[in-house]
C-alpha cells in the first residue's frame, strides 16, 4: 500500500449524548479545516460476518425536509455507486425510481401537513 488517507469525524454530544455538531476532514480534502454538518450515514462491509457495520447520526437541528432530502440524495448516489460496481443498470434504476418516489410521497405528506 504505498498511500493512506485519513478521515476524522467529530460528534459533539449535549449531557444526554445527544448530537448538537458534526464535523468532518480528510487528509485528501482541500479543505484544511473541519466541515460542519448536520448528519453523516457511515457503512463498513465485514465480510467475515457478511453484514454491514453503520454509524448513522444526526444533530438535533436537523429538520425533517433536510432529513429526506439526505435520504433522496444518498439513495441516488447509492445506486450510481451500485451501477458503477456491478454493472447491473436495471437495478440501479429502480433505486433511483424509488428513491424519487420516497421523495415525491414525502412532500405529498408536507403538504398534506401545511408545511
């Protein structure tokens, strides 16, 4: 392995160990500082186990728009990724089409809501 990289994350906990701040860097990052944000999905795939390890977090003023639109926009990379690595196009297809689906009934329910 002739190159590392390093990714930092922070989590920020209220009394209740709740999150109130996330931030994040990596070593191959332009950014030379830490890079706030409201929530983060991390997977790691063991495959001793064949299970996937997620650390999923969010601050506490993350409002639930911003939550699906988090969820709409990681679905859609999830299926480009998976299109990427398997080339099975039709699948990542139908991630895609239920992910704006996802979307679409989400904002049906906001305005249904008022909001």
């Amino acid at each position: 392995m002739s190159k590392k990289s390093t990714i930092q994350i922070q989590v920020g906990l209220d009394d209740n160990k709740v999150p109130e701040t996330i931030e994040w860097s990596a070593t191959d990052n332009k950014e030379e500082r830490m890079i706030k944000a409201k929530a983060m999905m991390v997977a790691f795939w063991d495959s001793a186990e064949k299970a996937a390890l997620r650390i999923d977090l969010w601050t506490k003023d993350m409002m639930v728009d911003e939550m699906a639109d988090f969820f709409f926009q990681t679905m859609m990379t999830m299926a480009d990724t998976y299109a990427r690595a398997t080339h099975y196009n039709d699948q990542a297809d139908e991630l895609r089409a239920f992910a704006r689906d996802f979307f679409k009934k989400f904002q049906e329910k906001q305005t249904a809501e008022g909001k």
